[in-house]
DNA sequence: CTTATCTCTGGAAACGTTTTCAGAAAAACG
DNA sequence: CGTTTTTCTGAAAACGTTTCCAGAGATAAG
C-alpha cells in the first residue's frame, strides 16, 4: 500500500518551477508572475495537493490549533460552551484540540504536556481551580484562557459570567414580588461560579436587611442534588417553611420541581422556584421557570477571540495587563415565581415573548470599564 | 523572548550522549545501557523536555489524534457523544480534535480537507448523510467510523443506534396498556434515526394490525416541534383524538407535555405520552417520562474503539469486510404512559429503581451477529 | 587465539515544509 | 545602449525528530 502522499516536490516538477516557488503560491509571500501563479495553482488542485501540516509547523512554530481544557463533558452547559468556542474557531480558519474529564489538579497538569506544541493556545475551564494554580504550571510563552475561574492572579486574561449580579437581580425579583423567606440551593462547594451566585444572593438579601431570613441548602448543580435538597426542607419542619426557591442552576431548580410537586406544594403560589442558566428547556417546565439567562455559547466565543488576540500580539500583548471580561445576564420572568397569570411556554410561532418578560440585563462591565457589545453568538 | 525550546540535542549534549540514543530511552526502541537510560531520564526531565510533536509526526506519519466531524454540537445528545469519545481517546492516549456545525456536505468536505493530514482517522457524525457520498470525499487511506448514518457502504465500519427496535419496543408497550390510536411525531425527514424511529413506530403498528391507525405529525428534534405538533392536533379536532403521543425524541416529549398541560388533557389519564433518548431530566418531568434509553457515552465510546483498530490494523484490515455495530436500546417506563401508579421522580438515594421499570432490551445485534456485551460508559 | 554473535552507540539521512540569499530576467531610466 | 532598479526565481539551509547503517566493544563459541 504505497500510495505515498503528493508533496510539494511534486506540484513543483508538474509545474516546472522550485518548490520555493510553489510555497510562495501556495501562501502568497513574495512576487511571483501571474502566469506561474496560475500554473501552479491548477496543478496543484490538479494533483490533489495539500501541504503538509506537520512540516508546516515544524518550521512556522504554529499549529493553527487551539486547544480547550474542560472538567468534565457533562450537560447542555459545556455543549453550548463548546459551540461557542467551535463557531469562533471556524471563523478565525483555527482548530479546536478538545480534552476534557479534568477533575483534579494531576490530570489537568497531564493534559497540559500532552498538548504542549501541539497548540499555540489555551482555552481553559475549570471553576474549581484558581488562576494563581495555572499559571504556575502553564509555560509561561504559551497564552491561555481562562473561563469561569476564580481570577486572582490578574495577568492571566479571564471572562467570567457575572454570577454575582444575575444573582442578585434574581433575589431582588423576589424581594419584589413579596417573597421574603427565599431559600438558595447552592451549587458544588468548591465551584467557583455557584460561589459568586451564593455571595450574590447573601448580598441581596443583606441590602434589603434580610440576612437573618438566609437558608441555605447543599447542592451539586444536578438535578438530584436539587431534589434532595428539597426533600430535606420539606421533611425537617410541616411545610416547606419557605415562599420561595432560587437554585444555583436550572438542573438543580428542575430537582426543586419535582419535589415540590411530589409533596403537593403548589408553585408558584405557595413557593416560587427560580433557577439559573435559563437552559432551552427551562421555558416548558411546569410551570415555566423563571431564570437568569446566560450567554453561554457567548462565552466560548469571547473566549477564542481574546486567546487569538493573545496568540496574535505575541507571547506578551505590549498592551500590559491582561484584560477580564464580565459577561452580563439578563432575568427571565416565566411562572414558576408566580408574577404572571398567563399560561403556556411560548407564542405558538416561536418567538419569544407573548409570556414571558425578559429583566433588565445584571450590569456588564469590561475589565477597564469598556461596555460589552451584545453581538450574542 | 528568544528562549528557545529545549530539544533533544540539548538533552543529547548534556547527558554526553548522541541524540539517536536519547530517541531509543524515550521511546524505549532498540537495546540501551541501564545506566545511560537513566542518565537520559534524568537530564530529561530535569530540563523540562517534551519532544515537538510536529517533527515527530512528520517523520513517523502519525499524529496521535482522531478527528470528530459532527453536524452540529447542540445539546445533551451531543455533549453526551462527544463526552464517551473523550473517554475513549483518552484511555487511548490519544488526542481529540473537534469540528462541528457542518449542516451541508460544502462544509464537511471543507473541514475534511483542513484536517488532512491532522488525523490518523475520523470519526464522522452525519445523521443526514449516508455512507457512500463519505467514501467518496475521504481520501482512502484514512480510516473512518460512521455513526448514526445510513450505512448503504458496507465497507465503511459504522455503530448506530437500534433505533427501529427501540421504537417497536416502546409502541408495543403502548399497545399493552390497551392504548389504541398512537400518535408519532417525527424528527427531521432527512435525519436517518428519526427515518429509522418511524420506521420503527409503523412496524409495530402494522403487526398489530393497526396501520390505518398511524397517525404522523411532522417535527425537528426540539422541545418547540413537539410543542407545535401537539398544538395543531389539539386545534384540528376536539379533544386530541389519541390515546397516546409518542415522540421521536425527548426534547419534542418536553414539548408535547408542555402543549397537553396548556391544553388542559390530563397525562397519563387521557392521553399517554413517550420519548426517546431518556436524558437526564426525564425522569424529573413531571409526570416523569416514559422513553427508550440509549447508552449515547457508550456510542462514542465504541466508535473510538473501532476507529483504533482500524488505524492499527492499517489501511484495509486484513479481516476483510467492514464491522457494523448496533447499540441495543432499553424501555424505561415512568409514569408518563400510565402503567405506574406511584409517584415521584427518583428514589431518595438517587439510584434508579423504586420509581422506574427497566423493560427488555430491543434485540442487540453485531454486524456479524456476534453479541454486544454490557460494557456501558 | 581467531572468529562469530551479541549489545550498545553515534553519524547521517530522511520527513515536507518555509525562508534566506543571491542570481537572473525584465523593466525603468539616463 | 549601459546602468540601475525592480520583479521574479531557484538552491540550500533550517526546523526537531526517527531510523537505518555501520562500527566498537564485549562475550561466546570454536
């Protein structure tokens, strides 16, 4: 099975010229006459040529390839960051090296020399890990990422969701509905974005002088984690003890749901739920769930253009410090807060609208103050 | 920023060696002194060497990766595959490279063209594709492994779904619980496991002597084509004039509930409704969803598998004829249908049971009838 | 002691590109 | 027409590996 693959060598004696030649055709660098140029373009599609990736990058240094870190591929979150990052990474002609199932620092660590060369940057995610801990492992001439990470050390660029506001916005909804014993199921322990939305609903709550009335419930951001938490609340006292439920995500709230109903506890109008994420099927529960909306594909798409702009502007941009985006999320009012009467998921065309509002958006700022654009992905 | 990589010369000169024997320590081809192999060892690590990937792949024409072409990355479905393909190519060492949103064959043969050379194999999700327009763009010495395509290329190794089985399955419990007129909603007409589930669905209809019952409503996989579906039957007469909804999806079921809720028919009373898929929420809808599990992880994972052996085996496998794999389905029965009558999603400890029936699995076949064992993801 | 077989090692040739440098042809200019 | 500039082209040197080949010791066999 020879079949040896066509080289540049080839396409360069079809054509009759050096392969000096060709590589200047083939990448535009340097003048070369239009008659060659046509020649050689015809033989090489002609011969069915595609240059050499490896080689490529053996002398170039660069791999068109950027590579994402994951901690693990579970849920419709992840997709949609995926496809975020995968439509950014088409536009810019680049490729997307995928690894994911990263629990603990070692496989993180192990994943990071397998991929050394083989990118010329990094996209990585992991709520759990802070970035002081990256950047003592990542070599330092290669750009990274950073996505939903705690962002102590402030030269590593990060683009973070601003949990903390969404959250916030999601308690004060509540607050102004009437609903003052507002329960919050909290997300992994150590997660850094179920943290900032705790620390969002405590701030609420203690602006409006409610810090007392704080319950807060364990949770792990599936949905049986919310289910669970659910089932602990109703079993300690009779009744729910509670007018309202907002979960740290909508997997969670989804839980929260489903124990609810099982006990026969009407939402919303004995308790509200509320969740976050706004996940596609949030708006077809029963009833539809009021949410935080998340830019989630957004976010994967920001996330390759900064890590461009980086690998771009060389191993340290001149511009100095590294940028942080905070992506803004907006409240989504359905009926599982009880603030409409309306029913049904949606206006039978598909639009949105008809029954359900969407609040006011949860403040986005840029690192040094420059207001996001909303082109949504 | 010069700072130049550390190559294997540099390890080479300072462990007094020359770079041939440096290559044979790490990877332990050819014979070596113990003593030279740790000397090796040492200086390498000790200088923090890793081999430049692009050099070695150009030399041994491998690049230690496999590429994933799929159609789009949305939701669980997707994130499920590519979460059992990460598995798999991880136990593998090997390296995952991704490539989605193609919806017409301009695009895949685009992207196949970009990572020539790239990959050691492919593997290729196009539920809307079948398998010989594939072999006619991938160049033939690249392995590859279908998933969910019409195999009509027998020569083309290809894992899909029991789709029509698990469909039979699902309608012929309908059938035992005295349920008479089933409705199905389609997937999308060109995708090849929506064409199989409706293949599935008339099958059983006509062995029960039920064909002029089908009744077929149009849809496209999403929580809004159930919805839409269910809405046009419910306008179309009074009352919904079926006993039983069956969906050729989750996402549409989400839909349906959604739509019958809104419309006031009572589920499972007046009108049973069934997936397929069985995502993670089903079981938290409410009332939690009957449907036709599919090990999606295991699906990824599988097709790793073949794609290895098909890239060790060499070109053309000695073996002869290409392997065809089918993924056996499982009826899980919640309350959705009407044949439990206890309530809530999940036992409180989280394992399945209590609340769940695990029906027969619909007939697992191998290409060559060998049996699929169990070994889930 | 010679010869044949091991075990270990280094030199050098690949692999398929890009890029530098210098030379050749063409064009512009006097 | 000679000179200078400009445009085009080819030879050859990288890039960092693996691998083939042959040589050097050492050990075994005769």
């Amino acid at each position: 099975m020879p079949e040896r693959a066509v080289t540049i060598r080839d396409v360069a004696r079809e054509a009759g010229v050096s392969v000096a030649t060709v590589s200047r055709v083939l990448n535009d660098s340097g003048p070369v006459r239009e008659a060659t140029r046509e020649r050689v373009l015809g033989v090489a599609t002609s011969l069915r040529y595609v240059p050499n990736q490896a080689a490529r990058s053996l002398i170039t240094r660069e791999t068109l390839t950027i590579g994402v870190l994951l901690p693990d591929l579970y849920g419709e979150f992840f997709s949609e960051v995926i496809r975020g990052i995968d439509l950014g990474v088409q536009r810019e002609r680049y490729h997307l090296l995928l690894s994911g199932s990263h629990d603990d620092w070692e496989e993180i660590s192990a994943a990071l020399r397998a991929m050394h060369r083989r990118v010329d940057g990094l996209v990585i995610m992991s709520p759990d890990l802070d970035a002081a801990a990256v950047q003592s492992t990542v070599p330092s001439d290669l750009p990274v990422v950073l996505l939903n990470c705690a962002a102590s050390g402030r030269d590593i660029p990060a683009i973070n969701i601003d949990n903390r506001g969404g959250a916030r916005a999601m308690v004060e909804h509540l607050l102004s509905l009437g609903r003052r014993r507002i329960a919050f199921v909290c997300g992994p322990a150590r997660n850094h974005d179920a943290a900032e939305r705790l620390a969002g609903y405590r701030e609420a709550l203690a602006a409006a002088g409610l810090a007392s009335q704080a319950r807060e419930l364990p949770g792990d951001f599936n949905e049986l984690g919310g289910y669970r938490a659910l089932r602990e609340l109703l079993e300690a006292g009779e009744g729910p003890g509670v007018d309202a439920v907002f979960a740290a995500n909508d997997s969670m709230a989804v839980g929260v749901l489903s124990a609810l109903r099982e006990a026969g506890v009407r939402v919303p109008e004995e308790v509200g739920v509320a969740g976050f994420d706004d996940i596609p099927i949030a708006r077809y529960l029963s009833p539809p769930l009021t949410s935080v909306h998340v830019p989630i594909a957004e976010l994967g798409l920001r996330a390759v253009s900064a890590l461009l702009r980086a690998v771009r502007g060389g191993p340290r941009d001149a511009s100095g410090e590294a940028r942080q985006e905070l992506l803004a999320t907006q409240l989504v009012i359905r009926r599982s807060c009880g603030s409409l009467t309306t029913c049904g998921p949606d206006g039978a065309d598909g639009a949105d609208g008809a029954n359900e509002l969407v609040g006011g958006s949860s403040g986005a700022r840029g690192g040094k103050g420059a207001p996001l654009t909303g082109e949504s992905a």
